[in-house]
C-alpha cells in the first residue's frame, strides 16, 4: 500500500549558495518545514528582499517496503521559484514556477542501509523564462509548504503527471435528480492482473455507488441515485476512492471529495448555480502573513478561509497563483466559489520559453486542483497590458485558453483587465468570462466613477459576462479623521469608499462577480505607501490577521446573514469638536445610539447609520443596539487630535504640488503641447527617460506628487511600469492631480536633451 512519510522536521539550511554538499552539513542552520528565508524582509519595509539560490538537506531512510518491489518518490510540496532535487549527490529533477507540486521517481538512487542525502537548492533569483516575472507582492523563496516521501508498488495509480493526484472525477447532476460521475485514473506497472475498484461515499461515510474497470481501461461512469448538490450555503462532499486491486489484496489507493454542482454565467443575471441567480461577491487573497511570508500551517490557511467565511463572502480570487492544496479543501468544505489562476502577470517575456512556463503552470494548476468543487473559474492572466499589447500576446492567451479548454471543457476561464484595457479589446473575446480591475477613487478618478463605467461597458458590450476583479484601497488603522479624503491612507477614508463600493455592486447583480483588493494586508516588499513600507496595506484584514477594519464590516453587513452591529472608530479613539460623528454599519432595520447609558437616537437606514453626537469631557461610552446585537467603544473629547492622525505626506503633497508648479513660470500651460525632436516629453517611455538622471528626477517626483509612489529604477513597481508612458500615468492618476500637471511635466521634459 502507499505509504507517505513526512519530512518536515530537522532540515538544515544555508543562506548562501554554498554547493551540493557531499553529507548532511553540521554547521548549517537547523529549521523545520514550511519555510521561508523571506520571513521578514519580504516586508520588513527595507526596500528589498533576499533573492539568491540557497539550499536544504535532511537524511532519510528508505522505507523498507522498497526492498519488496516499490517505488520511492520525493514530493515537492511547493518551492518557490525554482528548485533542483538531489538524492545521495544525483540530480533528479529540476523545476520552474513556485506554486506547485513536483515529483520525483528516486527509487534506483536509495541506499539499502543507512540514510539517504536529500538536497534541494532554492531559488527565487529572476529567471527570464519563470513567471511570475514582475508584480506587485514579494517572491518568497523557500521549501515553504513541505516535503514528503511516497512510496508505492510497483504497480500505483501516476505520481508523475504534472503533480496530479491520479485521479479525475466530472460529477454532473442529472435532470432526475441523481447524478453521474465520469472517472478517470492513470495507472503504471499493473498487468492483465489488476482491476480498479471504484466506490463513492456520502458525507456520513455509506457508500451510494461502486464499480470495477481493468486496469488498462479506467474511465467508468457511476450513477449515485438522489445525489445531493453542493451549494454555497450547503457545501455538501462526495468521497470518490479507486483501489488498484490484483485478486483480493489492495496495491494502491487514492481518493477525491468532490461535489456535484452546475453553474454558468449570463451578462444579464450574472453568475448561476444550480439553477439559481447567484452574484458573486467576495475577496482576493495572497498567501502569506506577518513574519511568517508564505510558510502557513494549514491552522492558518483554514483560519483564513473561516475570517472571509464570517465575513459574507461567497467568492475568493486566489492571487495570482496556485494556493496550497489545505487552503482548496477549506473552500470546498466551506462553500467558496474559487477563481484559480497562475501568475502570468503585469508584463510578457517574449521568449518562448516563458510561455511554454506559462503553458506548464497552467498544466499543473488545473490536473492537481480538478477535483476541487469550489474552483468553478481558471484565471489565464493578470493586468497583463501593463507591458503593453502585441500580436504575440493575443496569441498566447488564445493557446492558454484552448489548452485550459482541453484540459478542462467543464470550467469558465476567465481574465483579469488593467483599468486601462479599452473597451474595445482584442482580449475581450478569448475567455468564457471577462474582469477588471479599478481603483477609480484611488489611483484615478472618483470612486463614483465605478458604477458609470461598469454601466457604460455592459452597454457596449451586452454579449459579455463582466466583473470587478480587483477594486480596493489604503487603510492604516493609525490614521483618522474628521473629513477622509483620497489618498488621506486613512481608515475613515477606507471606509466610506468601501460603502460606496458595497452598494454600487449590490444594485448590479449582472456583475457576475467582485473581489475586494485585499482581504488581508500583504508583503510587498518594494512599496512603500502610507508610512508603513513593504506592504500593500489595502486589506480588510491586517497583515497579522489580529485587527478587521471598519471597511470590514460594512462588507458584513451587506453579506453575513446572522444580525450584526458595528460601531466605526474605536481606533479613532480621541475627538476634537463639538460634536462628532458616529457611523454605525448593521443589516438590521433600526439601530438605536447610545451616548453614556443615555439614548442618545433611533434611526432607520440601509446598511450605514449615522449619528452626531456631543461627547462629554474625558471618556464616553457609546453603544449601538440592533435586532437584539449590541457594540460598544469609548470615545474620548481632548482639546487636540493626536498628531499621529494624520500621515505627514499628506500635507507634503499640496505643498510639492505647489512648488512643482512654482517652476514652471509664466508658461501658458493650456496651450497646446509641443513635441520638440531630440527631446524628453511625456511620450517616451519611463525606461527611455531614466537613460538621463536629469529627466528622471523630473520624472521620479511627478509620479510621486501625482500617484504618492516612488519608482525608481531597479525599484518599486519598475519592472511593471518601464513601459509605460507619464501620459499613460497621467492617465491613471485622473482627477487626483490637479489641472495642468501632466502639460507642465512635458514642459519640464522638453527642456532636457535625450542621450
């Protein structure tokens, strides 16, 4: 039978690359397993983090079954982004991508007596053929979701097709109310000897169907009579399990917990499950957490799962890559519909050979995660014209497509657009389902932008199933004030675009699907935003998963069924004024104020309340009632706010805006541009104006008045954003820069000499 042997335990581990060592080493740095040497630079704030090959040893024995005609395998949970495999001093195999599971037949290399050297030289260096190649959050590298050895007879169901499980199931509900299940396994070594023994089990463990193929033949349909579906409310499993028999003995067995469920999308009623109008409506979610990178017990991949549970959410985007194997189980335990996607992001390498990376993530994304019920979505790209479009491009996506379609004709695929993908777009007819990703209200434009241009494209394009993949902005619990405004990276401000945001959506339920950008804070390591560097800090959640934000729970009141209130501002905690404000979010009907054991106001609204209120001196006890759910903070009155309130920069801003302009002269900046030969101007590409210094500082403070960012080159978001023109900026800061800017930039461009 198979058998797994963990070996997370006593690795050593060298941060230099130091060589294949010849023994287990002595002087390396013991650690266990999940493991990362990003722990803390990946967003420690220090404008970078450890790229290098660096490596891992530990000893095992051969399991003793070996001996008796097995297979040995090393399975590579996941190592990020490249890794080669040694067994006793012997390469056995070496792999791209960072994100999925690898295997390795290591039979013929293992010792009889003693213990085995097995080594693993880790590599998250750039790679021009390994997506992902430039995005915005840190490339952990590291051994970081474990190592085990597998054994198995001779005679097993596959371990080496692209990391897969060996086994497929297609349950599909049938209109009489039962359903069928298509199974497929891949066997090796078995003989006209060997039968494949299926069997299906409900949740409670009876069985409800079985049958037997030959082992050279294993695709068989069971019928399970009655089947009950998996809904989101109801995330109901079926256990699948195929035996590899010869005669009356057991050689190898795996399983699936599958469901059975169908779905579609309409552009008018949005996304459909099981015959019912369903609106998607959830988060996006990265992998890693506070001083621990990407290296998660599967404790806090479930904890996470079971936050954006209590949260309302039927939906996660898994950015931008493929999650560990606990986090899919959590969703299809938990009723999730999961967008799936591998890390072809921000911009395209044209070597081929990044492609055939993309081709083969691709591969193993979806043939080690088709049974998960909850993945009803394979995402085939993110915000890939960030490095602009060509030819190439659409072609690639194409072959994506048509091989996600091969692979799995059950599933939609779908695409993540940059804001600025046109409307009309040659990529908008590839995949099943289309997204966009917006920050109008943050990076450009108003936040009651979102709903106009979400209305004006579904009436462009009445044929196309749109959604929001990506919508969200700062907040940083330190800062607060009276009057939130864009860019202000305060909570307050977070908040009410959050509110502005929940309801635009729930008055549009042909938006098939939205995910918040993010549900947690996560690392970043070349940003640096807001007073709290190497972080994207746009999560409901912090990083430490310790403190939901307010903007948390206006998505509660909207989603969670079970009555809940929630007073905004306990951070807030210290109040200058005569009166201020108290907004209160609940999915009751009525919330009644209470301001120091007195009722202070009873008010009806829709999800939002808000009360104005005169706090006493010192400290006050406010408490708001609804549907038998109660909040309470305390509030205190002061004379002056703490000045930690406010980020520095945000009055640094309107005053460098200021001086910017006081530059400029007495030019007519309403004139019309001009375009002088031989020098800079807002046309050229931010790559062609670093090639002078004068022109790039020029550059490098326009983009950080305009968007609060610093790009610099070997950087921040440099990679991404080489390409791209300050028009194109420009045109993504939108109303946030104030009239002009972009035509003094030019000016200011057009007087430097290109090298």
């Amino acid at each position: 039978m198979r058998n797994i042997i963990n070996l997370n335990k006593d690795w050593k581990f060298i941060q230099k690359d130091a060589g294949l060592p010849n023994s287990l080493p002595t002087d390396w740095t013991s650690v266990d397993l999940p493991h990362t040497w990003n722990a803390v630079d990946g967003h420690d704030g220090n404008g970078s983090f450890d790229r290098g090959t660096y490596w891992y040893a530990k000893t095992f024995a051969t399991p003793k079954q070996a001996f008796g005609g097995n297979r040995v395998f090393v399975e590579i949970l996941a190592a990020g982004q490249q890794a080669t495999v040694y067994v006793n001093g012997t390469e056995v195999v070496y792999h791209e991508g960072g994100y999925s599971t690898f295997r390795a037949d290591v039979t013929d290399l293992c010792k009889e007596d003693g213990e085995n050297l097995l080594v693993v030289a880790c590599s998250n260096e750039r790679k021009e053929s390994v997506y992902p190649q430039s995005a915005d959050f840190t490339f952990y590298g590291g051994l970081y979701r474990g190592v085990n050895i597998i054994s198995v007879p001779d005679a097993h169901f596959d371990l080496e097709y692209y990391g897969g499980p060996g086994i497929q199931v297609t349950p599909t509900p049938c209109d009489c109310g039962g359903a069928m299940f298509d199974i497929v396994t891949y066997t090796k070594g078995s003989d006209e000897n060997f039968t494949v023994l299926y069997s299906i089990c409900d949740a409670e463990g009876q069985e409800v169907a079985g049958g037997c193929r030959p082992a050279d033949d294993t695709k068989i349909k069971l019928f399970v009579p009655d089947a009950k579906k998996w809904e989101i409310d109801d995330p109901y499993l079926y256990t699948v399990t195929a035996r590899l028999q010869r005669r009356n003995e057991t050689f190898d067995e795996v399983n699936a917990r599958v469901g059975v469920r169908s779905f579609s999308c309409d552009p008018e009623k949005g996304f459909i499950i099981n015959g019912k109008e369903t609106p998607l409506r959830g988060v996006s979610r990265h992998q890693d957490m506070l001083y621990k990178g990407n290296a998660l017990s599967k404790e806090e991949h479930y904890h996470d799962a079971e936050l954006i549970k209590e949260l309302g959410a039927n939906t996660i985007r898994l950015a931008h890559y493929q999650h560990n194997q606990y986090f899919y189980d959590a969703c299809d335990e938990l009723g999730f519909v999961i967008w799936a996607e591998i890390p072809f992001i921000s911009v395209m390498n044209k070597d081929p050979e990044a492609h055939q990376n993309c081709i083969s993530q691709m591969k193993e994304l979806v043939i080690q995660n088709y049974n998960h019920p909850s993945i009803c979505f394979w995402g085939i790209s993110n915000e890939i014209l960030i490095g602009g479009i060509s030819e190439q491009l659409v072609e690639n996506h194409k072959e994506l497509n048509a091989l996600v379609k091969e692979l799995d004709p059950t599933r939609l695929t779908t695409i993540a657009h940059v804001s600025m993908t046109p409307i009309e777009s040659p990529l908008h007819h590839i995949t099943d389902v289309i997204s966009y990703n917006h920050y109008f209200g943050w990076y450009g434009g108003k936040m009651e932008d979102n709903g106009p241009w979400m209305d004006n494209f579904h009436k462009v394009h009445p044929d196309l199933c749109v959604g929001m993949s990506e919508y969200g902005c700062e907040g940083i619990i330190t800062y607060h004030g009276p009057n939130p405004a864009c860019k202000d990276y305060s909570e307050e401000y977070q908040a009410l675009y959050h509110e502005h945001m929940a309801k635009m959506l729930d008055e549009r339920p042909w938006i098939w699907s939205s995910h918040v950008w993010n549900m947690f804070d996560f690392g970043c390591a070349a940003r640096d935003e807001g007073g709290v560097a190497g972080r994207n800090n746009k999560g409901l959640v912090t990083m430490d998963r310790k403190t939901k934000k307010d903007s948390y729970y206006i998505y509660k009141a909207y989603w969670n069924k079970a009555p809940m209130v929630h007073i905004c501002g306990r951070r807030y905690a210290q109040r200058a004024g005569e009166t201020t404000e108290i907004r209160v979010y609940s999915n009751q009907p009525t919330v009644t104020l209470y301001l120091n054991g007195e009722k202070a106001e009873e008010k009806s609204a829709e999800k939002v309340f808000v009360f104005t209120v005169a706090l006493a001196e010192g400290q006050n006890i406010v408490v708001a009632e609804a549907g038998g759910v109660k909040d309470s903070i305390t509030l205190e009155k002061v004379e002056k706010e703490p000045e930690i309130y406010v980020l520095p920069e945000v009055n640094e801003r309107a005053e460098g805006v200021a001086n910017w302009f006081s530059t400029v002269g007495e030019m007519d900046l309403k004139a019309p541009m001009e375009f002088p030969e031989g020098k800079y101007n807002i046309h050229c590409t931010m790559e062609e104006i670093a090639e002078s210094p004068e022109a790039l500082a020029v550059l490098t403070e326009a983009v950080k008045l305009a968007m609060n960012m610093k790009v610099t080159p070997g950087a921040g978001m440099w990679d991404m954003m080489k390409g791209m023109t300050p028009e194109r900026i420009g045109q993504m800061a939108g109303n946030m820069i104030p009239e002009g800017f972009i035509e003094s930039l030019n000016l200011k461009l057009t007087k430097i000499e290109k090298k």
